[in-house]
C-alpha cells in the first residue's frame, strides 16, 4: 500500500515538527507501507528519511515549477524520484497514485493537496481512500470552515476528511 505524506518544507532537523516526521516515517516503514511525498525538504525530507532507516520504500514527486523556485533538487531519502514538469502535474501524481493520505502540518501548499485529494474524492474522480490530517490546527481549520459553508458542503464530503492528534492515532485509521 502506498501512503502519501503531505507536509510543510520549512522545519529543520532537530525541530519537533521534523521529529514527527521521522517518526511518522519510521511508522509507516515498520507498518508495511510504501511512503510517497513531495520529495524536497522540511517534513518531506524527515518522513522519507524516517521510512527509509526504517527499511521502508520512498518516492519523491519533484517538478520543474519548484525546482526553479527553490533550487535543490529532492533530498537524499527519496529513493526512487517522478520528475515532472510542472506543479499541475506533480499533484496529480501525489493525489491520484496513493491508496491512502496524510497530512502533517503546513501552509499553502499542504491546504492544496489536501482538498484537491478531498475534492477528487467528492467528484468520483478517484475511489474514495483515508485523507488523515495530524494534529489539532487541521481539525480546528476545517470544522471552521464546514460550519461557515455547511450549506454548500455535503457531510458525505465533510466525512471524507479525519483527523487525528498525532501519528500514533493517524496509523490507528489507514
């Protein structure tokens, strides 16, 4: 089974927040499941290097868009790499290809793989699998935002989403 990880790029080693991402890596790893991210840095980096010390299997989704905008190229857990050549692209791959999703805390780019990976769900563009976010800010942002919008979001599609306190809970629901 392949899981996706989304996550911020930004924490460094030794953050907590990387931490979580190692451990959330070395889970997936011992657990039997193959790990999929973004392939760059940050939470990206820590869950493919958790997997991987793990025995576990990584791939890295990288594009042209984001290789341009912060050089670097993926880090070096990422064992087997999908360039492609732009953004679009490189998200179609991480929400079309997993048989399951998590998210770990992040910006602008976690919220949009997130409800591109909900809304293709919701359309019956692909069968519907977990969406699993880490960590109470996720829980608090969407409750906010379905209560706000409840008329115009189906509960089926709210239901789609779960959400989780902390890894240990997040392997509980894939």
């Amino acid at each position: 089974m392949l899981v996706a990880v989304f996550g911020s790029a930004a924490p460094k080693p030794g953050s907590s927040l990387y931490e979580q991402g190692l451990d959330l890596g070395r889970r997936l790893a011992e657990a039997g499941f193959s790990v999929m991210t973004g392939g760059y840095c940050g939470l990206m980096e820590a869950v493919s290097r958790g997997a991987l010390e793990a025995g576990g299997k990584t791939i890295g989704v990288t594009c042209s868009d984001i290789d341009a905008y912060r050089p670097g190229g993926p880090n070096k857990w990422v064992q087997e790499c999908v360039q492609t050549e732009n953004l679009n692209k490189r998200l179609e791959v991480l929400t079309r290809q997993p048989d399951a999703f998590i998210a770990l805390p992040g910006g602008i780019g976690t919220l949009g793989e997130i409800t591109l990976a909900q809304n293709l769900m919701a359309v019956g563009s692909i069968p519907e699998r977990p969406l699993i976010l880490i960590g109470a800010e996720w829980e608090q942002i969407f409750k906010q935002f379905y209560s706000i919008n409840h008329e115009y979001i189906s509960k089926q599609h709210a239901d789609m989403v779960q959400f989780a306190p902390d890894n240990a809970a997040a392997m509980l629901l894939l």
